[in-house]
C-alpha cells in the first residue's frame, strides 16, 4: 500500500508554520508497513486542495488529508474531497447532536457555525473525535481511499493512532515489512563517511543506505523492506553489525538517542557526576544534559563565564593564564574544567570557550576556534578544534564536541574494548 | 509569478527529518511578492522527482528544487530534472575546476564521487557556491524555469538570497505587492487574544489575520494585498497602530524579532548589566541570551544550580531558606537572584527555579510549578507561575516567563510611558 500526505493551511505555503503532522503520520505509518511516497502542503483554497488529491489518488491507493475540518470559513477541506471525489455533502443531524455534546461537556455556548463541522461527503465514514471537535472523515472510492484529520497536531495524532491505524490494518494486508535504522556518528564529512563504508552500502541486499548531514553529526539511514518483520530485523541486525565493526565508537547512538542520552547514560552507569563552565557556548551544553529527565543525578550544574572576571572570580582561573594565553586557550579551557569541577565537587569538569563569531576573530584566532577542557582527579587534557558556520552552528558543534570528548573520555577509562555504547 | 518547492529527500517522506526549507523559502520569497502555490515532498527517486517537476511546471511559472545536489550516488535531482525536460548531464570541466578550488581552500584530499557535481543538464546555468560545494542550477524551458538548490540550509539560504532574489526580480514584474506583518504577543491564550482584539480583526479591509498559538507566545499573523508597495505598507501600518493602542506592551516583538533580542535591547539601551541563576531551566535562558551576538555587553554570565550544594556554595542561598521554604520557592528564587547578581557585579540579577517533571510533583508543589526572581540593587521581587505541558515545554515557557519578567521590569522602570518596544 503506497498513500500521499495533504496538508492543508495557507500558513504552510506562505512560509510562517513549519509542518509538523506530514512527518509524522509518515513515521507513525512506516512502523506499520504503509509506504508514504509524497507530502503535499496547500493553501485553504477549494480548487488547490481538489486538485491534489486527485493527483494524488492517480499514484497511489490512498490519501491522508489534514487540516481544513474546522468550523471557519477558510476550512474547505470538506468541500475539497467533494469535488475531487464528485460527490455532495450531506447534513448529518447525528453529527450535530455528538458535535452539542462535545460542546456541552465544556459548557460553551455553541456558535452556529459549528455545524459546519456535521457535512459530510455522500458515502463517507465519520470519526468521532476524542480530543477537540472536528469530525474525520474516511470515504472510499473506486478501491482508493480518501482520509481527512484535523490539523491540530494533538487532535490528529489521536485520530491516527485510534482510528485509522487500526482501520487501514484491517484493510491492507503488509505485503512488506519496512524498518528504519538510524546509526547516528560523529563522522567528520559525508564524503568520508560514503569513503570509509562505501563497499559496505554496495554490498548490501534488500536495503538501502543514505548519508546525511547535521550539524555536529553525520547519520546512516538504514531502510530495509522484506516479506515480514523477523526477516527485515535480521537484514538490519547484519547491516548493522557490518557497520558497527568498522565505525567502532564513531557511531555514538542509534535512532532517537541524542549524545546527551548517551553521555547521561555513560555517567551513571559508571557513577561519574559532572558539572560544566561554558563561554562560548552561553549555557547550551547544559541545556542539552538537562534535557534529559533524571540528570540531576549526574549533573550538578555549571557556570556560563561569558567575560574574564567571571573566569577569574567564579572558576579560579589565574589571570596570569588570562594574560599570557588569553581566553581562548588551551591552558584557559583547561582551568576552566578544573576550576568548575572544584567548584562543584563532581568527579570530571568540562570548560569550553572559544569564537562563536561573527565578529571577534584574529588571524590568530579565527571564528570558529574552540578549545575544550576535561578534568578527572589526576588526569586532565584539552581539544582544539575550528568549526565553521554561523554563530549558531558554530555553538551547536562545540556543544556537541565537548559531550562526544567526555563520551570518548568514559569509553576509554571506564568501558572494556567494544562494549556496549547503546 | 506562481510557482510550486519540492524538497527532496527520502528522510522527509519517511518522516526522519522535518522540512525547513520549504517555508523559508516560501516566507522569503513571499517578501518579494512571489507566491507559492505548493510544498511537495519526494524522495530521492528520480522518477518520483521528475513526475512531480512536471506537475508543477503544469500548474504554475516555475518550480525551486532544494536537495539531492549532492556527490553521493543518492543525490540523483540533477537526473531527474534532465528526465522531466528531456535533456541530457555533460560534464563541465570549468566546473570541476571550481569545486576542486573550494575543496582545496579546506586542503581535504578530493573524493573521486565529487565530480559527479560538475555535471548540468544541456542548456542550464551554474550557480557557484560561495558556501559548501554543491553548484545549483537554473534552466529555462518554455518560459517556464526549474531551479535547483542545495538541501543543506545554509547553502540553500545563501544561494536564495544572493542569486535566486537578484534573478527572480529581474525575471519577473510583482503584478501584486504582498507584505507579512507578525506582532509577537505574551497574550495567556488564542482565545483571549481573539477577545482582545476581534472586533479590530472585523473591521479591517485588505488584510487578513491570523492567531496562532507557540510555546509562550502567541502571535497575530496580518497579510496584505494591494497594488503597489507604498499602499500595502499604509495598509499594514493603520492595522498595527490599532492592535499596538489596543494591546500595548502586551507585544513584546515584531516578525523575526525574540524576545531575547528586545530584552538585549533593551539592557543595552538602558546600560544595564545581567547576570543568571537557572535551575529547572538549567542554561536555556542563558543559551537563548547568548543567540544574540554581542550579548556579552550586558550580559556577565550565569550559574546552573542543579543541586542544593550548588546553590549553597555558589549563590550564597542559606540552608534556612532552602529547609523552610525549599528549593521551588519565591524565597530561593529571590536569593538566587540576589546572590547571583553579587557574584557577577551586574546591575541586575534573575533567579529561575522550578519543577520542569516528567517526574518530581508534589500535591503542593506541582509539576509546572517556577518561581522567577529579580534583584536590581533596593529592589526585589517574584512571580509565581504554574504551566502546563512537557518537561521542554515547562522549560520553553519558563525562559520566556523570566526573560518578559524583565523586559516589563526595564520598560516599567527605565522607559517613558507608550516607549518604543521595538
């Protein structure tokens, strides 16, 4: 079963939301074994929308519509499948009454123009919903299907999951089992990635590989389809393993997990606690370790020493090292780490300062420069590193490298050779 | 001028990565008065991309192809833009030339599968680019046009900008003129922004509005149409000085302004310096006051105090606040305020506490609950919020809480009645 995507709203076409509900209905979906070949966004325009889902339903089995169910006048979905479909809507006064209800539960006098919302197309199916108030709609036509959601994410996603999951499972059969592996790497470029596993990705069957950057990492994107689930997990499991044994700790995570996981992860399994004295990076890095629910049971906190005499008064860096290496240094980084793991009494202390640009570089030291500090009880050491990019991406990447640094730091001094670093 | 995006890429339509090309280019574009028709996304399939190229040439003036421009084997747009206008690849030897400079500039030894880069289609015109490697491509067909753009945002954006508006606007007069306007609100909800101001929103002509609802913040969304600049910008000016004496400081920001800028702003102006004590928030606000470039003229840095020693030890909050009122609490905010403030030597001091979750409520101190406090030399005092939704959101929330808590604290103090918030 291949299906298409609508969204609907003409805040997607001007550019001033970002579509949210496309992705993921295609991942939702893709667990279950449909394929999702194409996400379409149009404006609330009757004629934009017909003419889609026409398009759409003449390369696949189906279409997912969202958004345009609403009571409002720019909400046209309705008339939209309509058209396309070439059939009526038709006044359902069961569809008043449970839209009444609804309403009544939160005791809100119920405008008029809610009964927009009690049409449906000749033929169609309504879903009642559980969250919010707008009606879905599933009409089938000539062995293609047409569904329409609402496009409030959290009504929509509700629908999805309880309603057409369990609708489209009953109609189509898996003709394919599908799996996504994501092998997420600390990979310097693209191209050295495709270098170094290459031969790998020609080698494989029934799956395939693609390469993509983000800022501060590089991900493997494994897609393996095949006659059901036990043998599409043993394609992914070999491919895997083929790349694990090349890439060893290049890739720090699989799927979902962040490096910040991963480094939570590392910590606590080997009783580590941290806390972090930022410059550069203004308090990103801890935003990401604290994004994590339970880091306070590793992290202890840090100090953003955005000017020297915070350096000075906060971390105890000496202003002899300020004077003679200058702030952005490796012997700076270095007290930095020191100074704030003292401070704090964890076991391992993190300094970052560098250049984030866009103005402050020298010939010397150019945007983009960043030096990163580790301190651990007798052992202590710094990175020098120059990114390149904007402000933004300069910051994301330092934050990225200071917790790959400590991830390293742990693996070495506390993991056995090839353990397990999921 | 009409004309439809296609992003490009297998990760989209598998829903792994969300689309923010399509809107920025939308919302650029959009400023020049070029209408999109539509998004579209496809994977990196060459008949996938090309079936879609032509639907969109059919329906409009030309179409922007963004991604699978790249060297490896599954960036295939530049075949498939040869499929849809029947045209053959030949190899630019100039071109390899150029990409052969720019990897040189960054001395990596040179892939091989680069060259596939210095191929066009018959006919079309290089876009060099000045950011990455990867060269776009225009071609015209029938007075129709296909560009074709790098996936990457960063080398899309610079392409966009520098070489596709200066040829757009060449190519084509603006038959409308098309301006975007968005006031950025701490309104409580869409619903009580919409009782504020319905009666405005009614009573306008040639602009439409929209309410829409993020994480802290709600934003009225006006666009305009009309027949020449000068008339759109009198059109969109009368609107706004109605919503601005209705709503007042409400506003806080225009378009792409954040509220960490207009509170950089206005520290800036007013000669103030900041310092910060995050807690649950744990180096958000101090990440989203480092965005800004040259924050670090006002701004002196901050603590994370994830435990109570940290708060003890580096703020200077006495175990007698901490035991009787605990550490979610307007006394320990006020103390972090203050003791931050004396740390750094700033003139102001802002302290953040609170209970972000999933885990960590109590009956009395429920999850979502922050205490936000100020300290400026004789002065002190907090609020107390409680929000609703995930730990990010909480967190989301709770920086703009603090940040607005200070912007109303300079305009109240620091700035004239009816004062330019812009």
């Amino acid at each position: 079963m291949q299906y298409q995507i609508i969204t609907v709203g003409s805040e997607l076409t001007l550019g001033l939301s970002i579509n949210t509900n496309a992705p993921f209905i295609s991942k939702r979906l893709g667990q279950e074994g449909f394929t999702c070949s194409r996400h379409i966004s149009v404006p609330d325009d009757i004629r934009s929308i017909a003419r889609s889902i026409t398009e759409s339903l003449g390369q696949g089995d189906g279409v997912i519509v969202t958004g345009g169910l609403g009571p409002t006048v720019d909400d046209v979905t309705r008339e939209a499948i309509c058209e396309s479909a070439g059939c009526q809507l038709e006044y359902q006064p069961w569809l008043a009454r449970v839209i009444e209800e609804r309403y009544g539960k939160r005791s809100v006098p119920l405008p008029q123009i809610t009964y927009r919302q009690a049409y449906l197309p000749t033929g169609a199916k309504a879903i009642i919903p559980t969250i919010g108030s707008a009606p879905g709609i599933i009409l089938e036509r000539d062995d293609k299907f047409i569904i329409s959601l609402p496009g409030v994410p959290r009504e929509m996603g509700s629908m999805l999951e309880y309603d057409i999951v369990p609708w489209l499972r009953s109609k189509f059969q898996r003709d394919e089992a599908y799996k996504v592996r994501v092998l997420r790497t600390t990979a310097k470029s693209e191209a050295s990635l495709q270098e170094a596993v290459g031969d790998i990705v020609d080698s494989l069957h029934n799956i395939s590989v693609g390469i993509l950057a983000f800022p501060g990492e590089i991900q493997l994107q494994l897609l393996a389809k095949g006659p059901d689930e036990r043998i599409v997990d043993q394609i992914i499991k070999e491919a895997e393993l083929q790349f694990l044994d090349r890439l060893g700790n290049i890739i720090f995570g699989f799927d979902e997990q962040t490096i910040e996981e991963v480094v939570g992860r590392l910590l606590r399994k080997n009783e580590l606690t941290l806390s972090l004295a930022e410059s550069c990076t203004g308090g990103l890095t801890a935003k990401k370790i604290t994004d994590i629910q339970g880091s306070s049971d590793y992290f202890f906190g840090g100090v953003i020493s955005y000017n020297n005499d915070a350096k000075r008064s906060l971390l105890n860096v000496s202003n002899q090292t300020l004077l003679r290496h200058g702030a952005v240094s490796a012997a700076t980084a270095l007290a930095m780490a020191f100074g704030v793991r003292e401070k704090f009494g964890s076991d391992i202390g993190l300094g970052i300062t560098g250049i984030a640009g866009p103005t402050g570089g020298t010939p010397d030291k150019p945007i983009g420069l960043v030096y990163i500090g580790l301190s651990h009880q007798t052992t202590s050491y710094s990175n020098r590193y120059v990114f390149f990019g904007s402000r933004d991406i300069v910051r994301l990447k330092s934050s990225h490298a200071a917790l790959d640094m400590l991830r390293y730091y742990i693996l070495d001094n506390f993991e056995q050779v090839g353990g397990d670093v999921s």
